[in-house]
C-alpha cells in the first residue's frame, strides 16, 4: 500500500449508492478511488488488474455477491482489504467470516465511513509490518461477530460470550448481563466456533466452556449443565457425550 493514498475500489450494483461513496470519499483525506464495478464478476476483474488496497463491497448483488467476491480474491496477493456497505444487518455473521476489516450499513455516515478507512489502514499497515497475508476463511474460527442496537452497529469478540440461544432464525448471543440478536443458523456458529472454546449442549444452545460449573442429573435422569451466572441450560440428549468429554469421564 501507498504510505500516503489509500487505493479504493467501489462495488454497488446501484447507481445511486456508488455516486455517494464516491462524494464521500472525495471529502476523505489520502484516498484514491480507483475505479468503481456494479456487480461479482466486474469486480473481481477489476480487483486483479487495479490492485486496490480497498474494496468497499455491497453484499447483495445479482450473480456473484459481495461475500463470493471476497471469497473469490481470499487466495490473489496481494489480498485487498475489505469493508462490506450494505442495507442488510443479517450478512454481519458471514461477512466476518470472510475477514471483513469492517461492515457499513446504509445510508453510510461519512463518520463511520472515516472510522472503516482508518481500520483499513490499520489492518494493512499491520499486514505488511508482519509480513503475512491473510489465512483463508476455511482455516480460521470466528473471531468477532457485528450486531445491531440502538445505537447502530456493536462489535462483539467470541471469546467474550458466554452462551448462544436459538430464537428461531435468530441466535442471541449473551455477553454477561447483555445479548445481541444475529441473523444466523446454530449449525452454522457451531462449525465457525472454535470447539477447544465453545461446546454445544443442546440443539438450541452453544455455551463457552469455561462457563460451565458443573453438571447435575435432574428427576428424569436428564443431564443439566450449571452455569457460571447461576442459571441453568439443559443439555439435549444427542449431546450427553459432551458431558463426559468435558468432565473427563
């Protein structure tokens, strides 16, 4: 990367969303807009043959979307960084497992579109100081996870929650007294999460294992996991192995 001018490559199958990336980032300091795609195929063309430092990538597009563009340029070096603009808060999960740097949602705020280049930076600066390119998403767990509030959009790192729940196509993920609705499948959670960390104890329930207490029978024989915040979770009977794989017995 320039040490100065950040190279930034727009993807936005709508002609509207592009033209005020491209107002705002002409207003961003040490940015160079290097040319602009509005659907997969175009930009992954693009990608290999201006080399952008950036992409800021829609997710829903037609053909190939925004995380089969991330996933098609995972394997070229250099590998560009990656800041997924979008309308839709349920792609956070999926974004990040394609090691998105951030995720935007529209219409963008030039205040958080700064803070997005910022990491940009920092994430290749980072790169390059340490010599090494990116693993592929199939080699590395979950790290963080992006859900919305109030407030907009919350990073949360993995190994700061406590327990997942299922509430039918949402999981909610608990972070001591608080938790966070994401649009995801437990199968899904339960492949991306490192298994050494999180043990899943029932079809509806992930739980971080250093939170588990203990075990406990209840009157049917059932087995019921104690947990570090005094509550309870039941585990599923296609998961009683995992009590004896945790307690070692």
């Amino acid at each position: 990367m320039d040490n100065k001018h950040l190279r930034v490559l727009v993807v936005d199958d709508e002609p509207l969303a592009t033209e005020r990336l491209q107002l705002l980032l002409a207003k961003a300091g040490d940015v160079d807009l290097v040319g602009t795609a509005f659907d997969g195929e175009a930009a992954v063309r693009m990608a290999e043959a201006l080399q952008p430092d950036l992409l800021l990538l829609d997710v829903a597009m037609p053909g190939l979307d925004g995380i089969d563009v991330a996933k098609a340029l995972a394997s070229r070096r250099p590998t560009p960084a990656v800041v997924f603009v979008t309308a839709f808060d349920q792609f956070a999960v999926a974004a990040f497992e394609v090691e998105a740097v951030d995720y935007l949602m529209k219409p963008v705020d030039p205040v958080r579109l700064d803070r997005a280049l910022s990491r940009a930076r920092a994430h290749l600066e980072k790169r390059s100081a340490e010599g090494a390119t990116p693993a592929s998403s199939g080699t590395k767990y979950l790290e963080e996870f992006w859900a919305t509030d109030l407030t907009g959009l919350v990073r949360i790192a993995s190994r700061d929650i406590d327990r997942i729940s299922a509430e039918r196509d949402y999981m909610r993920l608990h972070v001591g007294q608080r938790s966070w609705l994401i649009h995801h499948s437990m199968a899904a959670l339960e492949e991306g999460l490192d298994p050494a960390v999180f043990v899943r104890l029932h079809r509806s329930a992930i739980v971080r294992r250093d939170f588990i207490s203990g075990f406990q029978r209840n009157a049917s024989g059932r087995w019921i996991a104690r947990l570090a915040d005094g509550t309870e979770q039941p585990v599923g009977r296609l998961y009683a192995d995992c009590v004896r794989e945790i307690a070692g017995r």
